[in-house]
C-alpha cells in the first residue's frame, strides 16, 4: 500500500488576552448585536506587543509533541503555514526549528492564507507518499492583529491569533485519504496586505492609510467562499471516493457563521456535522482549522477512525480541503 501522512496528534494555543464586541464598541462605531449578527463572533484573542507567530507556533508545537509522545530529534521537515511571518527571513519555520531543539529538520514557510494549513498538509503528504520524509511537524501560527485596521470597522471585529500544530508521520492505514487545493489569483485584490509595493489605490481604501493592515472586500470574499467551500468539499470527497455519508465531522474554516451556514445548506447536511469554534476566537486564517480539530478531538467529537472534512479559503484568492481518518 502507498504510504500516508496520518496525523498523530495536535496541541494548539491562544494567547489569554480577550477582545470581546464589548470592547470594540469602544474603539469603534459598532455593536455587539451588529457583529454577532453579520459574523457570529462575541470575542477573539490577542497576542501581546512582545509576541509574534513564532512564539505562539512554538506553544502548539511543543504541545503536539508532547500530546503524541514525539521527540524533536524524530521530525524531519518543519511547515509552517502563515501571513503573519516574524520577519521575511528567517522563516518562522526556520524559527520554530531553532527554539525546538531539532536542527536535523527541513524548515520552510506556506503562505496560502487561511487555506494553508490545507495547503501545508498537502505539501506533507507527498513528501511521505514518495517516502522522502517519515516524520513531520505541521504548523499553522498567525498574529493577524498586528495587521489588523482598528478604525475599519468591518475587518477589525473579525481577526484573532493563536497556532495550531500537528504531527503526521508516514503510516499504510488512515491518514489523509485526498486533498484538493486551489487559487485564483484574478480574485487576489479582494483581500491585501501590502509589504514593498506602493500602491497609491490600495492604500485608499484603508481607513486607517496604513498600507500594512489588511482591507477585504467582504461580500465579494463572501460569496466566494461558500461556492468554493461547497465546490472543494465534494471535489475532495470524489477524489477519496466517498460522500457525505462517510464523513463524521465538517472542519471548516472559521471565518463569518454566514459563510458556514452557507455551505452547511448548500451541502444539504445537519449543522450538528460541522465544528464551530468562531464565537470564541473569530478568525485566526491559517491557525482556525489545527485548533478547530484539536478542539473537536478534545470534546469527543472527532474520534480514532472518523473520516473528517477539513475545508477553508483565503486570500490569493486560495482554497483547500483534505479528509483525513483519525
């Protein structure tokens, strides 16, 4: 049989620090009732000033590690998925490796945006697959507040931190049974970032002119979202050969309920099948899938031998999904 990547195990972390609607109604024109109405979300964290990516992607790490019983000497490659990274080099990867103790590994950087930790398990399932790598530790780390706009009262009330990691090893039974990733860059100027361009247009629309927040077109990302999210969901399951049926739990990003919900019943499935964390964290792009299934194993919903979906989109304009078996 072809080898696997089987996720092992996971830890996750959040910084303790809550921003809750009642604290942005402070800082700006907004309500609680107006954001859990259009978003879902009633609070989110926030990483302290001193805190970046890497400090919070170390955390996880170190919990998946000791949650699965894995030394760092074992791994061989580091991923770590973010739009957040510390600096632009070393990679936060490179910085993960350094503070682990586990100068043997690979390290490298994926930047897919939410979709990545999509993206970064597809990446480590063909290193196993080929037999190139037996051990790997995946990440997903953001620090979306530092970016994040505060006078924009339309992306500030969405955006949190907080890293979620696991360790997949090569295996011949389980694992991630098919993955499904995407982009359309046409659609990439719906959500930006900007580093060393200077665009005079994008840094318009900031409300804050600050050319390093993120600005988001949101009812374009919005219905991109749930057609693509439904889309990827049955591509990947075609691709395992199953359907719906199969699949005991729905991780799907956690960016806007309207965008769960969205898929949920263009879908046609219960919402008791998708695990929702966003209440309590909002969105925290790459990390929301590794803590959100991290959360799901905790509670007993997702179990050894549960076929799982694992869904998100991004900027870039990006998607992913995977199903995995426990």
């Amino acid at each position: 049989m072809a080898l696997r990547a089987k996720l092992l195990g996971g830890g996750y972390y959040v910084p303790d620090r809550v921003l809750t609607n009642a604290d942005l109604e402070k800082m700006v024109d907004t309500s609680d009732e107006w954001i859990v109405r259009r978003t879902g979300i009633r609070e989110r964290r926030i990483a302290d000033e001193d805190m970046y990516s890497s400090d919070m992607a170390v955390i996880a790490a170190r919990r998946a590690l000791e949650n699965t019983g894995t030394k760092a000497e074992e791994i061989d490659l580091i991923l770590v998925a973010t739009c957040t990274p510390d600096m632009f080099t070393p990679s936060v990867a490179c910085m993960v490796q350094a503070q682990l103790g586990a100068p043997q590994a690979a390290a490298l950087d994926v930047n897919s945006a939410c979709a990545g930790f999509i993206a970064a398990l597809t990446v480590a399932n063909q290193f196993i697959g080929t037999g190139y790598y037996k051990k790997i530790l995946v990440i997903g780390a953001e620090n979306l507040t530092k970016m994040t706009d505060y006078k924009d009262r339309n992306t500030c009330i969405l955006f949190g931190d907080g890293a979620g990691a696991f360790v997949v090893e090569a295996s011949e039974e389980g694992g991630i049974l098919a993955t499904d990733i995407g982009a359309d860059g046409a659609g990439g100027r719906n959500l930006t970032s900007l580093a060393f361009r200077n665009d005079e247009a994008e840094i318009a629309k900031r409300v804050s002119g600050n050319k390093q927040t993120l600005w988001m077109d949101g009812s374009e990302v919005l219905k991109f979202a749930v057609r693509i999210m439904v889309q990827s969901t049955r591509t990947v399951l075609e691709k395992a050969g199953l359907t719906l049926d199969d699949i005991s739990l729905i991780v799907p990003h956690q960016a806007n309920i309207r965008i769960i919900d969205g898929a949920v019943k263009r879908l046609g499935i219960s919402h008791d099948k998708a695990f929702v964390n966003i209440e309590k964290y909002g969105n925290i792009s790459s990390a929301c899938i590794p803590i959100a299934l991290c959360q799901a194993i905790e509670e007993g919903r997702a179990k050894k031998g549960d076929k799982i979906v694992l869904v998100g989109f991004g900027g870039g304009l990006t998607w992913g999904s995977a199903v995995i078996e426990l």
